[in-house]
C-alpha cells in the first residue's frame, strides 16, 4: 500500500509549517530503515554513485520542501535509471497517483518491472530508446528529436535528476518543450543542472572542477567524455525552458561549487503557467 503515514494534501496545506516539516521527517526517516523496500545489487555498475536509499529519499525531501510535491500528483521521471527516486516515492504517492518512469538504459527498466511495479501498479517503467554516446550509444531516436509516449497535460509534476547534466543544450531544449506538453497547467519541472556562474571554474573546492566545452557556453569535466559531466552558463538552460514556455519559478544553488547547500546540483522550478493552452 502506498503512503503509509496521513499525508492528505489538505491536513499538509493547513497544517502548521512545523507540523508538516515533522511529518515528513517522520516519513523519511523509515523510508532509509524500511528493510521492506527494494534495493538493487550495490555491486550493480548502473546503480551508480553514493547510497541508493539515502540519495533517493534525500531527493523525496527535496521534492516536497522544494517542487511543493503533492501525494496526489501524477508524476513523471525522466531518466529514471534503476529506481533510486521511484522507490521513496511509493511510500509518499497514494493510490490515487501515479508514476511514469523513462529511461533508454533496459537493465534499470527490467529491475523496476520486476521489483517495484509487481508491488505498486501505480507505478509504470518504459524504456525509450534515445541515443546517448555514453549510456545508449546505438539508441534509435536522436536526443534532439524525442517525442515521450504520452498525451499532453498529463502529468503534474516532472523530475529530471542528473539528465541535463549529461546532455547536449539542443537535447536539453528538446526535453523542455516535451515537459511543457506534458505538464498539466500549473504543473512543475523539477530538474537538476550545473550552472556555472562567473567564478565558479576557479573555485578550488568546485566538484567537478570544470573547463570550457567546445560549444558556446558550454563547460566539461572530462575532455575525453564531454557528456559525463556538462554544465552550462547560468541564463542558457532557463532559458531554453522559457522559450518552452515554462515560468522560472527558483534557482536553487548546489554545493558542487563549493558552498553551503542542502543539494549538490543545482536545482531548478519551473511552472507550466494556469494560462497555457
């Protein structure tokens, strides 16, 4: 069963601020000592970098303090990898919900399926088979090209954790105006990015420690494997969701540049506004 505790979307919008803030505490926390939930192989190479379940319970935090996640939100994750933020969800989304996670790499897909929607069928995976030169290089769809299977105004809320810190500006683009289809009016993006401010490359406790790209604006940790960490001047990727028709509605600065944070990357909102067609 999904959400355990009582987080009715009306008790957390006129409740106290503390006592929203102790209820998700609450709920975090035996989301990382729930021996229930299932966990990949930590030897598994796709899992990647850090605690499964602290990393994505951490990020559960984040949705909710900072994208205003609601547990009655129809949610889609873009880049999904092996459920490291589908599994904390299970415990905060009801039944009502639900979950659409994408991915172009089909082992992290397989695991989901298999171990987190044979137990919450509220929540879908689906592999699109996007080229990427690291993660799916004989992928069928150019990144630049993607059209996501789903109607428009579908979704309410939409995470991309650690994408556009792996793609091309152009491909970056081409994701915000699928979002923005997608979003609901009023709806959000939540997505991570590194943007580099005047200053930041010369930080020495910067993580990763970047240097120019060869596209304008552009900035990479690795020459040899551009896309393995790429970060953009601070207006280029707000402004390519602006151009999507999205409103910015914060930047949040990570500490990977060195300074006091509650998340490494950096963190965007973006609203689809009341509005839009």
């Amino acid at each position: 069963m999904n959400a355990p505790f009582n987080l009715d979307p009306k008790f957390l919008d006129t409740a106290p601020v503390s006592v929203a803030n102790a209820c998700l505490e609450t709920l975090l926390k035996s989301i990382e000592r729930n021996r229930f939930l299932p966990e990949p192989d930590p030897a598994s190479v796709f899992v990647g970098d850090g605690n499964y379940r602290a990393i994505g319970t951490e990020y559960l935090g984040h949705y909710v303090r900072i994208g205003g996640l609601k547990p009655t939100d129809r949610v889609l994750d873009i880049g999904c990898g092996i459920g490291r933020m589908a599994v904390p969800l299970t415990q905060y989304l009801d039944e009502t919900a639900c979950y659409e996670g994408i991915d172009p790499v089909n082992e992290g897909i397989e695991w989901c399926v298999q171990n987190v929607s044979r137990v919450y069928p509220n929540f879908r995976f689906c592999r699109v088979d996007i080229a990427h030169e690291l993660y799916n290089p004989g992928g069928a769809v150019k990144g630049s090209e993607i059209v996501l299977p789903f109607g428009d105004a579908k979704f309410d809320f939409v995470t991309m954790i650690s994408v556009a810190t792996h793609l091309p500006l152009e491909e970056i683009a081409a994701y915000a105006r699928e979002v923005s289809r997608l979003l609901a009016p009023g709806g959000k993006l939540f997505l991570t990015a590194f943007l580099v401010s005047e200053g930041d490359p010369d930080r020495a406790e910067a993580r990763p420690q970047f240097q120019p790209g060869a596209a304008v604006g552009s900035w990479i940790a690795d020459p040899a494997a551009p896309l393995g960490a790429i970060g953009f001047d601070m207006p280029l990727i707000p402004g390519v969701l602006e151009e999507a028709g999205l409103r910015i509605d914060l930047v949040s600065p990570g500490h990977w540049r060195g300074m006091e944070s509650a998340h490494y990357q950096d963190v965007i909102i973006a609203v689809k506004p009341e509005d839009a067609p």
